[in-house]
C-alpha cells in the first residue's frame, strides 16, 4: 500500500491504496466522490475527465499515485451550493444538454476546460474541442449550445 | 477490468532508474504519461510486476533547441510540446502532428518519447520521427547510445529499446525548410488509417513517411525518388503518390483493409508533398 495525498476540490486528502488504484476509482471509492463516471477505462469516452492543475485529464489512465501533491477537481466542485448551480451547469439544464446523464459530469468538465482556454470559442471550436468526449443520447446538439450559452453567460460576469 | 497488482518505485534520478531496472530484470516496466500503457493493463494485456515511475525525475523535463536540433525529454507532455514556442519555429511539423494525435486531455498526460516508445504503426510521432531524422538517446546502467529513428522501429509496439534501458530524449532536426502532413482518420483523435508526414531539405529534395501500412512507420523510397532532383508539380507530387502506392504491401486489419489503404497512399502522399511544396513557397 502506499499514500496518496491531494487536493480535491480545494480540500486537502490522503489515503492508503493498492500502487494499481486508478484515479478515476480513488475519486469515487477511496474518496466517494461518484459524480465522475467510469465508461471505457480506454481513454475514449471521456466520461472520467475531471481537472488536474486546471487541465483535463482522462482519470481513467491515471494512477492515484500519479496525482499526488497535484490539484483535482471533479464535477462536484461546479455548483456553489445545492441550491445554485454553476453557470456551465445552468446552461446544460436551460438547453436540455443531457438526458441519461452519464457523460455529463465528463462534458462538464471539458466545457470548463475549454472555456477557460477559450472563453469566446466558435461553434467549430467547440465542437472540435468536445470530440474528446463521447454522448449516445443527446447528439450533441444541445450540449454545443449549451457550451455557447454557458461562455456567453461567463463573459458577461466576468 | 482494472490493472493486475504491481510493486511500485519512484526514482528521483536516471541512474536510480535505470540501476532499478537492471536489479528488477525484464518484469519492470517505465511509466512515463501512461496514456498507452494504462489502456494495456486495464485491459488486461500488460501485468507488469513492477512499474518504474519516471514522472519524479527533474533531468527528464525540458525542451531545449540547439544549433541542429529541437530537444524533447523524455516527460515533456504533448500537449507542452504542441503549445512550445520552440517546437512551433523550429519543428513546426511536429507541433502540427501534435495536433491530431488523441484528444487535449491524453495529450495533457502522454508524453513525445512515451508514444515513440510505444511504436504505433498507426500513429502519428513516429513518422514525424522518420520525417525529421530524429535520433533517440537510451541510458542503461552500462552507458548510453544514439539510434537514428530510421533503426528505432523494428516492428509493431516494438523498438530497440532493451528492458534495461530508459529513453531520455530525442532529438528532430532543426533544417527543414518546409513540411506537408496528411491523414486520414475515421473520427477526430483516431490513429491514422494512413498518414503521410513530409519534411523538405534546404536543397529542396523530400522525406517522405508513410503511417498505417507496414507493422512501423516506413520511409517511401519510392516516392522520394520520383521527386527528389527534380522539379516539384502537381505531376510528379502525383507520381510520387503512385510510385508509394506501388511500393508499399499494406496490411489491413479492422479499421482498413489493405486494398482500402493502399487507395489511400496515392492521394495522402501527394497532398502531403503538394502542401510541402506550397509552404515552401509562401515562406520564400
């Protein structure tokens, strides 16, 4: 076993785990943080992207290991509390840009990512950026709308 | 599925690292990004049982530029050298490569030397490798040697690379004038079902490399002796094309079969050499 300690969403954690412990699993066993999802454990759905130092990353090809000392935020760390959604969430719920769910916290976390790379991205950018992470519901639609929507909205308040 | 168990090192210097594996034998794998080998055993194809973590050590960081060469470390990131000021004058090939190889989070962790390393008949680096005549450093606890990537590659996911043995960098040449790259791919961040990287001397003649039709990236000699010593047109950029596509015997498998790659050798070869060519052009 060997410890692993970082910072998850603004909290400093550690724990002891298997060297094998991928980070995607730390997050959601060790740490019980379940929003980020585990689809491919490939690198190909995207549904376990979260931030580490503020890149995304796919936490399905890290080990836990690999993250110590570094800063992690996952999709819990969007809303500012259970009654005020984060305003990349907002425009996801305002353009019916999910309907299982289950790419969401990974299309979340991207959006962050490419609107704080990006911040006034074309519809051909974010749909490019976005082809790191894989929907079979919605077709994709909405979700670049509400990408568009989202980056309009942290422009204006910003 | 996730990774079978493995006994875990985390050397702080070259030498620490590789005196481990010496001492560990072939059952030790380095980690560098992970982006290749952690699909690998999450699958269940790779069991290491032991991984050698490169990601502590300081001297395996950095690009450096010289007279000749741009320099990449061994941990220097994708997504470092897609954004490197360096890379994008000196090696803008490279930067462009960068580009379509995966998606901005594998590129974020993968690492340059990680992917050449990993061997890839489908990818992206290594021609670019091939293109600008890069040479590989290995360190092992009995000296290091140079290897031209020409004699890198031996077949697929296979290069010279001993168990014993840690690539630290390689070098791509800095005198290139002018480059070309096309590819096809079936959805954005695929492996190339065929790529073609091109990089133009100072004397006009070409390199020309060709991905996803051998068991490793492959040199078309074909190619670049239809246009090296002559002139540069849309016909010989055409011959040169179909002299590849005459050369090569691609292998198919699920994502191409062969006869589908080797129609795409032609057209790939020549918009690759075409674009080189116009470059060069605009840059005079």
């Amino acid at each position: 076993m060997i410890d692993v300690a970082l910072n998850l969403n603004g909290m400093p954690v550690v724990r002891s785990v298997q060297p094998r412990r991928l980070l995607s699993d730390f997050i959601r066993e060790d740490l019980g943080h379940t929003g980020t999802h585990v689809g491919c454990e490939q690198g190909y759905c995207g549904a376990c992207t979260v931030l580490l130092d503020g890149e995304p990353v796919r936490s399905c090809l890290m080990f836990a290991f690999q993250a110590g000392g570094r800063a992690v935020e996952t999709v819990e760390s969007l809303a500012t509390s259970s009654t005020e959604l984060h305003p990349i969430q907002h425009a996801f719920w305002d353009k019916h840009a999910l309907q299982c769910g289950f790419c969401t916290p990974g299309m979340l976390m991207a959006a962050k990512a490419i609107l704080a790379s990006n911040p006034d991205p074309t519809e051909e950018e974010v749909r490019h950026d976005l082809s790191a992470n894989m929907c079979r519901c919605t077709g994709y639609g909405q979700i670049v709308d509400a990408v568009l929507a989202a980056g309009a909205t942290l422009r204006e308040t910003s | 599925m996730k990774p079978a168990p493995f006994s875990y090192h985390a050397p702080s210097t070259v030498d620490q690292a590789t005196s481990l594996l010496l001492e560990l034998g072939g059952g030790a794998i380095p980690l560098a990004g992970g982006q290749s080998l952690i699909p690998l055993m999450n699958l269940g194809l790779v069991r290491p049982q032991n991984l050698v973590d490169l990601g502590n050590i300081a001297q395996l960081h950095g690009i450096e530029s010289t007279d000749d060469d741009v320099v990449i470390r061994a941990m220097v990131t994708q997504r470092q050298a897609e954004t490197s000021d360096v890379v994008k004058s000196e090696a803008p090939l490279l930067a462009h490569a960068l580009s379509v190889v995966g998606f901005r989070p594998t590129r974020t962790r993968g690492t340059v030397v990680g992917s050449l390393t990993h061997a890839d008949p489908a990818a992206e680096l290594p021609i670019v490798a091939l293109a600008l005549d890069a040479r590989i450093r290995l360190v092992s606890q009995d000296g290091e040697r140079v290897v031209r990537a020409e004699d890198f590659f031996l077949s697929y996911l296979t290069t010279v690379r001993q168990p014993t043995e840690i690539v630290v960098d390689v070098a791509f040449s800095r005198r290139f004038t002018s480059w070309g790259f096309a590819e096809v791919q079936r959805r954005t961040g695929d492996f190339a079902i065929v790529a073609a990287a091109v990089a133009m001397e100072p004397t006009g003649d070409m390199r020309i490399a060709l991905a996803g039709i051998a068991d490793k990236p492959v040199r078309s000699i074909a190619a670049e002796a239809v246009i090296n010593g002559g002139s540069v047109d849309e016909i010989s950029a055409e011959k040169a094309g179909q002299a590849a596509a005459e050369e090569a015997e691609p292998l198919g498998d699920i994502h191409g079969s062969s006869e589908y790659r080797r129609r795409l050798i032609a057209p790939i070869v020549r918009t690759a050499v075409l674009e080189a060519v116009t470059r060069a052009a605009v840059d005079d």
